[in-house]
C-alpha cells in the first residue's frame, strides 16, 4: 500500500464515486466497487467519512472533529492526516491542492 498522497490543511478531500457505504449504528462499512473490498470504519472514522461526502478541506475536517470530540489537536491532526492517506491509497478519496480547485 502506498501511503505517497501528500494532503495539506488547504487540501480539498472527498469520497469518491466509486463506493457504497452504509451506517450501521454509529459506525460504517464502506463497499469499494472497483475492488470490492468492503473497509469497517468506528464511530470516529465513520463520522470522518460522513464529513467528506462533500468536499471538505483537512482543516474543516479537524474543526469539526475537535467540536465533536475531546482531543488534542495535535493527536487529532495526526490521526486524522493517517486515515486520509489510507483512504487516498486505497482510492476511497479525491485529494486536490486548494489553489488548483
């Protein structure tokens, strides 16, 4: 698995087209049709994954990550920066440089 996606606080992140995911009581499982690999996300990872069903920046993710719940920030950076890469890696997200959107 590549993680070589360079995502920034200005990056544009988004769920791409080519999935299904459902919420099954709080957390997700997401269908990815081109490998059709089904991926099994937690409450926090699902929440991650409702917030990018419309483009979003890093840093918009990490706000209303850190209104939600209690973490500092540098921890939530961190984690949060690591999902998108596996996300990015796998083709589960679009990433876009904000100054080329």
């Amino acid at each position: 698995m590549s993680l070589d996606c360079t995502i920034s606080k200005s990056s544009i992140v988004v769920a791409t087209q080519e999935q299904l995911s459902s919420d099954l009581g709080g957390e997700a499982i997401i269908l990815d049709m081109k490998s059709g690999v089904y991926y099994g996300l937690n409450t926090v990872g699902a929440s991650i994954w409702n917030l990018i069903q419309e483009p979003k920046t890093l840093e918009e993710i990490q706000n209303a990550l850190l209104t939600e719940y209690e973490v500092e920030p540098e921890k939530c950076d961190r984690d949060l920066l690591a999902l998108l890469q596996e996300f990015a890696a796998v083709g589960l997200i679009e990433v876009k440089d904000e100054a080329v959107a």
